[in-house]
C-alpha cells in the first residue's frame, strides 16, 4: 500500500506542485501543499478501484443464455 499522503514532505509533492503553482494567489494556507496531499489521496483512491473494478470482472462471467 502506498505511504500516508499525510506524511510526506512538500518535496515528495514537487511535481504535483509544479502543475498547480500560482505564485501569485494570496490564500490563508499553503493551497500548494494541500492540493498536492488531496491529489495523491485521490491517486491512490482511484488506483484502488481500478483493482476492484478489475477483480470484480474477473469473479462475473458472462450469462450464457
């Protein structure tokens, strides 16, 4: 299983970052790494379904009628 998006460092998240930069956009908190932390919780979400989603096809055969 992945690591706690949690406990990563801003570092882990500079790619993430990178893409969502705007330095120019005065907010309260650091949306930066925020977003990067709901991103990766939203990779590893849909990472895990996909899995299921996969499994789930191979346990469901086809109606031979």
């Amino acid at each position: 299983m992945n690591a706690d998006p949690i406990s990563k460092t801003k570092d882990d998240y500079a790619d993430i970052i990178g893409h969502i930069n705007h330095p120019d956009s005065p907010v309260g908190i650091d949306a930066q790494f925020t977003h990067a932390i709901i991103i990766a919780y939203l990779q590893q979400i849909s990472n895990r379904l996909h899995k299921i989603e996969t499994q789930m096809k191979t346990v469901q055969k086809p109606n031979d009628s």
